[in-house]
C-alpha cells in the first residue's frame, strides 16, 4: 500500500514470489527483491518509509526514523540525464510536486502570521486584527486546498501516464494485480485541517463585525455626553429679519387727567 500525502501502498510479495515461479520468473524476482517498489510501504510528501520488509540498502538507501521505521527521502531534484524525467509528463508531474510543496509551505507561513494577529485582535478586542486574521485564515485555507488538488494531479499523472518505471504504468502486471493503494489517516487530517481553517475564517469574520458594530454603538452613546458648550458673544435673540428691533416699552401714553370734568 501507499501513504502519501497520505496513500499506504500494500504488495502481495507472497502471491508474487508465487507467481515468479511460472512466468518470467527470474526478472520478477531480481526485481522482487531489489526494487523498492515491490515492498509495502506508506509514501508521505517528503519520504517513503517501509513498515514491514524493506528493500537491501544496496538498492535504496534508508535511515531509521524517530518512530522505528525504516525510511528514505523523495528526490525532488534528480539529475537532468536520469531517466525518471525523460519525457514531458515526467517533467510535467515533478513541477507539479515541487509546487504542491511550495504551496504547503506559503499556507504554514500564513497560518503562522494569523496566529499572531488573533492573539493581538482578541486581546485588544480590536475589529480590524480580527478581519486580518480572517482574511489571512482564508488564504490559508484556498492555498491548501490548492496544494491538496495539485497532489491529486500528481497522483493521476503517476497512475495514467507513462512518468516511469516507479509508477503504475510501467508496472509488471504481476506486481499491479497484487497491489492496494489506499489513504492514509494523514490525508484524511489534511481535508479535516482545510475545512476548519474555513469555518475558523467565517466564525472570525462574524466576530469581527459583531465587533465593529459594538465599537460604533459605544461611541454613539458616549458622543451625547461629550457633546462641547461653547458660551456666546451674541445677543440671546437674533435681529428679526423683517421687523424694528425690540425696545424697551414706553411709559404710559397718558398723564394726569385726560378726561377733564369726569374726575372723581
């Protein structure tokens, strides 16, 4: 079986030791016992590693990994003359592998600095870190699934097209019908890993606004008690436009008696 970005690949090697011994016998078991290829293994982005029998160390070097099991790094950069990039899908397949690397890597780096900006956001409570951190969880998601979906590409080209004797179609068919390529719990934490930095972008984004809104409700209130008074130099009541300017009011029109004989 295969695990690579997670896929497990299982070989038969008993039902094929059996079957050496009918047709082309000998090249099957030169092989069985020499080409990595022929030996279960679990094959990851950046080395293969062989949980059960491993090839002779002759053939394929190995080194013992922290976890017990023998493993051996994938070649990113082979030499120009070797024959594993012969052809244009050959070449076509290891671009696409270089980029899916690449694009994990940028997606570490973004989910790096979006660490960053949360903490500050949610300890400022500050509207602004958080949509950073939003949008910044959102590249992160769309460059892992990118990644994720030019490994997928890798894997066709490795299972369709003639890219070398490694790979599928350059097989003995002895060795295709008794192989098993699955998924490993690996790839299954990678979609899981992409689905959540989604959701954590949305949810973050809602919290943001809601954010905002409570910052703009806060300053409306407290705009109605800083509201300045200013005294005045003017009089308390405009000039009418139209009319004489108010005076003050005159003494009586009438003084003394006005009505002559009527006095009493």
């Amino acid at each position: 079986m295969i695990s690579g970005a997670n896929s497990r690949i299982d070989n038969g090697r008993p039902s094929i030791a059996f079957a050496a011994k009918h047709s082309d016998a000998e090249s099957l078991l030169h092989n069985l016992n020499v080409k990595y290829y022929y030996y279960t293994r679990t094959r990851g982005l950046f080395r293969i590693c062989y949980p059960k029998e491993r090839p002779p160390v002759t053939a394929v070097p190995t080194y013992l990994s922290p976890i017990e099991t023998h493993c051996s790094n994938i070649d990113y950069f082979p030499q120009v003359e070797d024959d594993k990039i012969s052809n244009e899908d050959a070449t076509s397949r290891l671009h696409l592998a270089r980029s899916c690397i690449a694009l994990f890597i940028i997606s570490f780096v973004t989910i790096f600095c979006a660490f960053w900006t949360g903490l500050s956001g949610c300890w400022k409570r500050s509207s602004g870190a958080i949509t950073a951190t939003s949008i910044l969880l959102l590249v992160t998601c769309l460059l892992a699934a990118g990644a994720m979906g030019i490994w997928h590409t890798v894997e066709f080209f490795e299972k369709e097209k003639v890219v070398g004797e490694d790979y599928y179609q350059q097989w003995n068919t002895v060795l295709r019908d008794n192989t098993k390529i699955v998924y490993d719990w690996s790839y299954i934490v990678a979609w899981t890993g992409i689905a959540t930095c989604l959701l954590a972008a949305i949810l973050l984004s809602g919290a943001a606004i809601c954010l905002r809104n409570e910052r703009e409700k806060e300053e409306q209130l407290n705009l109605q008690y800083l509201m300045p008074v200013y005294s005045q130099k003017q009089p308390p009541y405009p000039p009418y436009a139209n009319y004489a300017q108010p005076q003050i009011y005159p003494g009586p029109y009438y003084h003394g008696s006005q009505y002559g004989p009527y006095n009493y």
